[in-house]
C-alpha cells in the first residue's frame, strides 16, 4: 500500500510539474528561445553638394541654375544664374601675379586660353561672360577658369572703345535743328550692331572693364561696349529691340527722376543722374554747380530707381554718364560718396589699362555714320 502510494504521488507530482512547464510556456531545456531581431539603423542621407543645397534654398526661382566654378589656385562657391537670362556678375578671380583670363564652357577651352591668351581668351565664341545667355536645362552648370600674366594683358595693348549713341531716327535725310547731330539713322544702328554681332567683338561687363583697368582681367583688342545716353523713347521702340532680336548687350543711361524705364534682357540699366541734365546757375550740368554731397544725395536715388525695376545694388552704383559730359573734382567725390566706381565722359578715346574710373572716354556716334565710319573707330 505504501509502494502503490508513493508511485500515486509521484504520478500527480510529474502531471502537476508538465501542467505548469505547460503554462508558463517553456520548451525543452535543449531547444533554446529564439533571439529577439535587431532593428535595422536609419540609413545616414547623402549630404547636398553646395550646388543642389543652393538649389534647394530657390525652389521658388523659376528657372534656377547653379553654376559652379573650376579654376586652379581659387575656391569659389556656386552662383545662383538664371535660365535665359544673362549671366549676371560672374567672379572675377584676382591673384597676386596673375591676371584672370575668363570662364569657358569646358576644361579644353580654358587650357586653350591659359596656355595663349591672345587666341584662346580673345576668343568670344568659346569664353562666357555677362553678355551671354545661361543655357542650364538640367538646372547645373560648370564654368572653367583661365588664368594669364599681368604683362599678358599689357601686351595685347587692348583699347577698349565705349560707343555712345543718343537719340534714333527712321528718316534716311536726319532730323533738324541744333540737335540733329545726336540722331542716328535707325538702318545705320542696325546694320552696325549686326556688323559688331558678325565680327564676334567681345563685349566686356563694367565689372570686367573695371578689373581690365586694373590690370586683373584680360580682355582682347577686339573688344567693345556700346552704350546710349537718356533712355529716350526712341531708344526704347526703335533701338534697343535690335539689340535684343540680335543678342547684342548694350548699356542704357537713364535719367531716372521721371521713372526708371523698363528694359530688355539685353540692355543694362545703369544711371545718367536722377534729375541732374539740366543746366545750373553758369550754364553748364548741375554736376558742376551743385556740392558734392547734393550729387551724392542725387546719384544715390538713381541707384535706388535702378534696383527698383530688379537692378542689383552692386550693378547700380558701378557706372555712370555725366549729362552733358560736365564733370570737375567735385562731381568725382560725389560719386564716390555715393559709391559709384566709374563714370563715362563724352572725351573722345578709349579705356587702357590705367585709365581714369572716373573719366571714361568714348566714341561718339553722329548722324551719318554708316558701317564703314564705324569700322574705322572700332575696329
């Protein structure tokens, strides 16, 4: 009885620890629970060049393009440019012992340039600057840098003429009167800027012409800027499409008092005072009459005027024209005051290195000067 009692209770102690192995959910010692997995890490995002992060910071620019830059010896972060419009204020390097040669759409063309300026960088149809339209499709874009010697660009011996025109005319005869002089046959301007548009002239920026002055920049001999005086309506319906129709880069001096006009992509925008053409209390421009600080005060609202119709504050104080061609000490400190750089007279010449920011000569253009007179002053 005590056997068959014992194996009873030893029976019921076997059932009662496999109910509880049951229960408590445990596997034979053998097998072992299998291992909790571990979460696979976040994967670390690819930081953004400085190209797409500038991208990314305008995704409100229509048509944004971020241009970077390669030149050897410079570290320069990418530009914002915009599609179809002109590139605007591209670097220009500077390096003791060196002058900048210009941008070009490929590493062969800036070698080419580097190793002789006189064809590689002279060459407009291959070196990029601020009279060319950024064409980005794939919203990036590389610009490659040469670079020369400071006796490189005195070598050349580059004069650089600064035509100036004044008002336009559809009458093959002229106009009449005192001023008839100032008026240009509008087939002449035409066939002039396409003289200068089929000649492949370069067509320097202020900007390039200031660091040329310098001896910074290397521009050709077969260089030009052409500039008109006032923004009269002529200009505006008659003359400066064709600089548009033709992709020629001009320059618009604006008297901005009454309103800075609207121009095309083509033309720049810049001051001819903001209500200083008119004449002062001896007969010549109020540039020479007033004080220095009044053509400071006038000067700097032009400026304003300027960057109200989208031109940067930089591109606005870099150049203006004297009206009437009238200027003495004290209308170069009043540009100065109000951080102006350069400004065009109406002498006769053309810009060298070492000239005068404040005294640009120019190359006047009268009433009945075809393709052929042109040729003679320009090149």
């Amino acid at each position: 009885m005590r056997r068959a009692s014992a194996v009873g209770a030893a029976v019921v102690v076997l059932l009662t620890t496999a109910l509880a192995a049951c229960a408590s959910g445990s596997t034979d010692a053998a097998t072992p629970a299998p291992a909790r997995a571990t979460p696979s890490p976040t994967p670390t995002p690819t930081p953004l060049t400085q190209a797409e992060q500038l991208l990314a910071d305008n995704t409100a620019v229509a048509g944004a393009c971020a241009v970077s830059f390669m030149l050897d010896g410079a570290t320069i972060a990418p530009q914002l440019q915009v599609q179809e419009r002109l590139f605007d204020r591209l670097p220009i390097p500077r390096a003791d012992g060196r002058a900048f040669a210009g941008w070009y759409a490929d590493p062969a063309a800036a070698a080419a340039a580097t190793a002789d300026p006189a064809t590689g960088a002279g060459n407009p149809a291959v070196r990029i600057n601020g009279s060319d339209l950024v064409s980005c499709p794939a919203h990036q874009l590389t610009l490659y840098g040469a670079w020369t010697t400071p006796a490189a660009v005195g070598a050349v011996g580059a004069r650089v003429p600064i035509m100036m025109y004044h008002q336009f005319t559809a009458k093959p005869g002229g106009e009449d009167g005192w001023l008839r002089g100032n008026f240009s046959f509008i087939d002449d301007y035409r066939a002039t800027m396409q003289y200068i548009k089929d000649s492949a002239f370069y067509l320097p920026t202020w900007d390039e012409l200031s660091a040329f002055i310098d001896g910074a920049l290397y521009l050709p001999d077969h260089s030009v800027i052409v500039t008109d005086d006032d923004a009269d309506p002529s200009w505006l319906t008659m003359a400066s499409p064709i600089n548009e129709q033709m992709q020629v880069m001009a320059t618009s001096f604006d008297i901005t008092g009454d309103g800075a006009a609207q121009q095309n992509r083509f033309i720049l925008p810049r001051s001819h005072t903001n209500n200083m053409h008119t004449a002062g209390a001896n007969g010549k421009g109020q540039m020479v009459n007033l004080s220095a600080a009044e053509i400071a005060t006038d000067m700097q609202a032009s400026a304003t005027a300027l960057e109200g119709i989208g031109v940067d504050a930089a591109s606005a104080h870099e150049v203006m024209a004297y009206p009437f061609g009238h200027y003495d000490d004290r209308s170069k400190e009043g540009l100065r005051q109000a951080g102006f750089e350069m400004a065009r007279t109406i002498e006769q010449g053309y810009v060298t290195v070492g000239s005068d920011k404040l005294a640009l000569p120019c190359v006047r253009i009268n009433f009945g000067m075809g393709v052929l007179d042109v040729k003679k002053l320009i090149g």
